[in-house]
C-alpha cells in the first residue's frame, strides 16, 4: 500500500483546514448552549435559560446531585459539608427527596448559570418537591444569602421566606 507523502502548499492548506475546523468545533461549543425544553411544556420552569427533565444519577452531597450526568448545585442552598457531623444525614435527606434514578426537573437560574467548578446553579424539583425549599425548610440547610442579589430566584416567595430578599 502507497503511503501519501504531502509536500509544500498540500501541507500548509492541510494545516490551516484542520485549524478552522478546529476553531469552528470550539466556537460551536462557546457560543451555542444546549437547547432545553422551554415554558409551557411546565409551568415549574421560569426565565429565559435552560429547562430540563432529567434522571437523577447520583447525590453527592447535600446540595449536589447529577442529572443525566450533568452536576447540578441547588442554587442558594448552603448545606453541611460531607465531612462535618451534620453533612451525612444533610446527603441522606437529598438521597430520600431524589433517590437515583427518579426524575427531576432541572430550572437553571438565568443570572448565574454555572458556579466556580463549573456545575450548573438551578432550583430542582423531585416530584412536586422543590428541593431547594425542603432542603432548607426541613434545617438541613441554610439559604446561601450571599448569593441571594445575584440569583433569578433570590426575590421568590420561597427564598424570601428563608432570608433572602
């Protein structure tokens, strides 16, 4: 079998087309977000970003869990860290609320979309449950009142009544 040796221009042109497509592959994925389900396919879902409907994959930790395998941290929720006494039974309740392999509604804030390891920010519900509300309400959590003026749900009755607002 010939192997086919490029020389010259047939090298440099090969170089460059797999450059541009090597810069069209990362601006697709830059610029276009994944599109979601939108509005009225459920009333739960509020704002402009992505909404979706997903399997709970795994719980990590109180105020983590996947969907589909995508990270999602409960927005303004604040719980125990798993290594302090309070973070098992804080996972525990996540785990009663979504147990893997439930279905989840995934509401991604659209005023801060991912945090600072790259998970997306959302209120989920499990059920008619929005997790982010039993979570506190139930003490195994606090609202992350520092982010309360920074998220799309920071004003909602529910938020409010925990102590944002």
């Amino acid at each position: 079998m010939r192997r086919l040796r490029l020389r010259g221009k047939g090298k440099k042109r090969i170089r460059v087309l797999l450059l541009l497509v090597s810069l069209a592959v990362a601006a697709y994925h830059y610029f276009v977000r994944p599109t979601y389900f939108r509005g009225p396919e459920d009333s739960r879902c509020s704002g402009t970003e992505g909404c979706f409907t997903g399997v709970v994959t795994r719980v990590v930790d109180g105020d983590t869990l996947d969907v589909n395998g995508e990270r999602i941290r409960l927005v303004l929720v604040n719980a125990p860290e798993r290594g302090t006494p309070e973070g098992p039974a804080s996972t525990e309740y996540l785990r009663q609320l979504c147990p893997v392999g439930s279905t989840a509604l995934v509401d991604q804030d659209d005023l801060q979309r991912t945090d600072a390891y790259g998970r997306t920010l959302a209120v989920v519900w499990c059920g008619q449950t929005r997790v982010n509300e039993e979570m506190i309400r139930a003490g195994h959590a606090r609202v992350y009142r520092r982010f309360c003026r920074e998220s799309e749900f920071g004003l909602e009755p529910w938020a409010v009544a925990w102590g944002c607002g």
